[in-house]
C-alpha cells in the first residue's frame, strides 16, 4: 500500500460516543493519460466508487458501482494503493461519530468498456 491517511477528528472515546462506519471503495482508472471522474451532484468531481453493500467482496462492490457511475460494464480490479479514513461529527445523531473508511484500487477498463455505451434499442 502506497498511502494510508485519516482525516478529520484523529481521536474520540468510542465508549462514550458511538461511531458509525461506512466502508466505501473508489477507483482509479487511468488511460492514455487521463484519469475517468464522475461529476456528482453537488457539481464536484470524484473517483467512481461506492459504498460496500451486504456481503460484497471490495472487487465485487468496486465492479457494480463503476459499472453504476460510468456505464462501462467491463472494469478489472487491480492492487490496492490506499486508505483514507475520515471522522466527523454525526450530522443527524448528537455526540456520535461518522467514520468513512475509502480503500482506492487501481483499475482498468476491459475491451468491452474501451467506448461510450451503446444505446439499447427501445420497443415500438
């Protein structure tokens, strides 16, 4: 691993305010020379990636969420270079604790994922 960073509150008593923890993957898929972002809604950029849902494997979640942000079906999931860890004060529960956990892959778009989507045909 190349980086492993934490961000925001650095230390807080878990047993006296409770945490809530997200672990969400991202990545980073670089191609002749250009590195695929997603605008959000929020109209900033970021690298495609999502929250880990039930018992998703890293690639699993990795694959369905770029497929999900960006279109392309076909992403292969390469080494892990990174974790930030981020802590803040919960935004919705009083004296609790949002930590996000965001480990960062380095990944690639398979033939299938080389162009745009194509459109599917609609019924007539």
């Amino acid at each position: 691993m190349y980086f492993e960073e934490s961000l925001g509150v650095e230390t807080f008593s878990a047993s006296a305010h409770p945490r809530f923890t997200r672990q969400a993957v991202r990545a980073i898929i670089c191609q002749e020379e250009h590195i695929l972002m997603v605008r959000s809604e929020r109209g900033d950029y970021k690298l495609p990636g999502g929250g880990i849902e039930g018992n998703d494997s890293h690639e699993q979640a990795l694959r369905r969420e770029v497929a999900e942000e960006t279109g392309f079906p076909d992403c292969s999931v390469g080494q892990k270079i990174g974790t930030i860890t981020e802590q803040y004060p919960d935004a919705f529960v009083p004296d609790a604790y949002f930590e996000m956990v965001s480990h960062y892959y380095l990944c690639k778009l398979g033939a299938a994922s080389q162009g745009p989507p194509s459109p599917q045909p609609t019924g007539t």
